[in-house]
C-alpha cells in the first residue's frame, strides 16, 4: 500500500521536524517511528465539516490529501448517525503533536509492555509496535469495525500487535500486568480495573473530564494502593470513551425557563474553555453532570443544565461596564458555584494545570494543588 502513494517519507519527515520545530519531538525513537509508519495507511478517508454542505468524505482524486494527512492536525475518520438524525464522531485520528507529546511524556523504554485504550485507526499503535516491537504492544477499543480495520491496516505494514473489541473501561486483564496504559479517550473517572492491570511503579496517562473541557491529560504512576500524579501543563481533550459500539447521543443542556429563574450579573466569561482550571475544579461543587448549549437568536445565551434539575443561562455578549446577565433556576445556583470556585482559584494564584494533581483510590477521586497531602485538595463525586 505504502509503495503506491510516492512522496509519503518526505512528508513525514517533514512532519517530524514541524513537531520536532515545536520543542515537543524530543526522543530520536519517536522521530525514526514518526518518519516511517505511514500515516496515510491508517487515514485513507477523512471527513471535513464545510460551511455549505455539512461533513464532506475526501478522496484519493482531492488534491492537498496528501498533505492533510501529513499536517500537525487531528482529522475525523469515522462518522455515525444518532437516532435524532445528528452526524456525530465516533473515531478520528488524533493530532500528531499530541500523539508524541502523549508517547513521551509516558517515558517508553525498550522492553515495556503497553495498554492502549482506544484503538481508533490504529496509527497510534501502529507507532508503538515500531519502537517496541509487535508482542509488546496492546490496543482495545469498543468498536469493533474500528480494531478490525485496523488489524488490517497494520497487518498490510507487516504489524501484529494484539487488539480486541472490549469496552476500554475493563482493559486487558488476561494480558496484564502493564508496564505503561495509554488512554486516548476521555473518561470522568479512572476505572480501578486500570490501576489493577499496571505494575507498581508503572504509568497510566489518561485524559480525565467530568465534563465540557472541564479536565485534561493526567500522568499517573501505580503506588501501593493508589494511582498518582500530575496534570500535564497543557491542555488537549479526546472524544468520551464509549459504553456501546453504537453512536453517543448528542448532549443536551436542556430548555430552562430564563424568565423564571433569579437574576444576577457576573464579568466571568460563560465559556468552559476560557477558564479550564477553575470549571474543572467547579466541578466538584456541582451535579454529577452538566451538559452546555446555547439559546436565543445570535446565539444570546450560554446555558448549563446538571442531571438535578439546576440549570443557568449566561449572557454570551457583555453589556455596558462589561457585566453580562445571568439567570439561575433548579435546586442549585449552579453559576453562583462557579463563581466561588474562581474566586478561590483567583485567591490561589491563579495556578496552572502543572500545579495540580490527581490521586486515584478505589473509593473515589482526590484532586490536589502542589502536594497530595496540602492544605488544597477537592473530592470529585462518584459519577455512577
């Protein structure tokens, strides 16, 4: 396959040095893995969402294929429909730098056995059977389309390493323990199952979110009887780990009443993204799950509903002196903890993601500032 598409080894070389560029491709191992598994074997298709006429399939006739596969960028490759009708993602290829700056931040060495969680094109794994070697490299994924094509596609490279169709939450037990787990889907909480299947003193990277940007990669080492680490600087986020091979339903922030809710104004910004810290650490303060939407023409509000009933509306555009309406309704002032949390955060120093730290117990979830067992710490609720 590779033989067929000429100039594919300049492209990922220059992929190499655009990341190497970026001060995140540090490790000669993953730069040789980067310059010679094919990307484009695992992305033959991808899709583009234009402004005209919704998700458009690429082919081998676009012109520029090539080098959008090769570019330092995520691309979609599988879409499924819900029953409402929506065209969702269910698998894409995750952005290179992001792959390698994951891959180094795990600290591979030569003869560690690997979990990966989330199979997707198998590129990834494609990437880590060439510094490892096929027997020591494991991929899952709870679609099973996905991990057959994939086999495919790695075995046409000469790859076998091992993947199965299992939901990502159980790992691998038969195969376990692990020296290193690799996550690459987001989940509210770190299953046991994985802290069960790493050795002590081996790593889990995975990206944990309670919600919308609310988390972020977090780099966990096996202690005696708990996972434990630290948050990486930056952010990223994946796609939510799936409970069935089945499209995810489109999130809904519900249809809350504005008129009927309490009034206030706030000079907080209404979008998650903008302040990921303090809305992760929100999240200890509000219901096991919120979802986020929009209402009103333009649109003119940011909305946020929790599984309780609690529900607000933000104003999306300020007003004069820069304050923005707010409207609260349900058993919870769910804006008003928000606002508490920030100020708290505020108050701190306004730390950034490096600072923070995640300890894993059975019982549940521990978030921390600088030291697991300082003065600031915050218990994420049970989801389940």
């Amino acid at each position: 396959m590779t033989t067929t598409v000429p100039g594919w080894r300049e492209y990922a070389r220059k992929l190499a040095e655009k990341i190497a560029a970026d001060g995140v491709l540090t490790d000669p191992a993953w730069r040789n893995a980067l310059e010679h598994v094919p990307r484009h074997v695992f992305v033959p298709r991808f899709y583009e969402q234009r402004p005209a006429a919704g998700w458009v399939e690429t082919s081998d006739d676009d012109t520029g294929r090539l080098e959008a596969v090769y570019s330092d960028a995520p691309l979609v490759t599988a879409l499924d429909k819900t029953g409402d009708g929506n065209h969702v993602t269910v698998s894409s290829s995750t952005k290179p730098g992001l792959m390698v700056r994951m891959l180094e931040a795990l600290d591979v060495r030569a003869g560690h056995r690997v979990l990966e969680i989330g199979t997707g094109t198998g590129y990834n794994a494609g990437l880590l059977a060439h510094r490892l070697g096929d027997g020591l490299v494991y991929s899952v994924d709870i679609g099973a389309e996905l991990v057959r094509t994939a086999r495919e596609r790695l075995a046409s490279l000469g790859r076998t390493p091992t993947l199965a169709a299992v939901h990502g939450a159980e790992g691998l037990p038969d195969a376990a323990p692990f020296d290193r787990i690799i996550v690459t889907c987001s989940v509210p909480s770190v299953p046991w199952a994985w802290a069960e299947q790493v050795r002590e003193g081996g790593l889990v990277l995975v990206d944990v979110k309670r919600g919308v940007h609310a988390g972020n990669l977090v780099l966990l080492r096996r202690l005696e009887d708990r996972l434990e680490g630290r948050f990486l600087p930056k952010w990223a986020g994946f796609m939510a780990m799936r409970d069935t091979d089945d499209a995810p339903p489109t999130p809904r922030a519900g249809t809350p009443e504005l008129e009927r809710g309490t009034r206030s104004t706030t000079r907080l910004d209404p979008y998650p993204w903008t302040a990921t810290v303090p809305w992760f650490l929100a999240q200890t303060r509000l219901p096991r799950r919120v979802t986020f939407g929009y209402r009103g023409a333009g649109p003119a509000w940011a909305t946020f509903a929790g599984d309780d009933g609690s529900w607000c509306a933000v104003e999306i555009s300020p007003g004069d002196g820069g304050a923005r309406k707010v409207r609260q309704g349900g058993p919870i002032a769910l804006w008003d903890r928000f606002e508490a949390v920030h100020q708290q955060w505020e108050e701190l120093g306004r730390p950034g993601w490096d600072r923070f730290g995640l300890t894993v117990r059975q019982d549940g979830h521990r978030v921390w500032l600088d030291d697991p067992n300082g003065p600031h710490r915050w218990s994420l609720p049970p989801m389940r």
